[in-house]
C-alpha cells in the first residue's frame, strides 16, 4: 500500500483537536487511511480516539498508507501542520 512518513507539526501532537481534524478529513475522503507510528500497528485515520491512541508528540514521525493518492497527500499534509494553532 502506498505510505508517506511524515513528521507531526501540531504543538499538541496528534492530541483531541488535531486528531478530530484528521479523522474527519479522513472520514470525508471516503476511503482507508491509516496512521502508525514507524514499526507499529496501524490504525483508522477515520477515529480521532484510535489516532490519540499513537500517543504521537510534535516532531514524531508517523506513516499514513492510503491506495487512495489524494487521501495519502491530504491526511499527510494535515499530520504536518499545527492543527492547533
């Protein structure tokens, strides 16, 4: 499957308000999206409570897989700003 490691940007990590944000854009994409720490399990990108599960700090790389190459890019990109700002 497709991947991109990507490094999170939110000050928070991948914490309530940036998780939710990723959730729904992966929601509305409408196809799987995963997220896992490198080595780890994935899991839903569609469930803002599975991607908290992470535990993942600002600066942690994270891989998200998609066959989707628009999903892929916009979930990426999302783990890589500061959602909460």
């Amino acid at each position: 499957m497709p991947s991109k490691n990507v490094v999170v940007g939110s000050a928070v990590g991948l914490h309530a308000r940036p998780a939710a944000l990723i959730a729904q854009a992966a929601v509305e994409a409408g196809v799987p999206v995963t997220i896992a720490t490198p080595g780890g399990t994935p899991v839903d990108a569609g469930s803002a409570m599975m991607i908290m599960t992470l535990g993942a700090k600002v600066g942690d790389e994270v891989v998200v897989e998609s066959e989707d190459a628009a999903a892929l890019d916009t979930i990426a990109g999302l783990v890589e700003q500061n959602l909460d700002a």
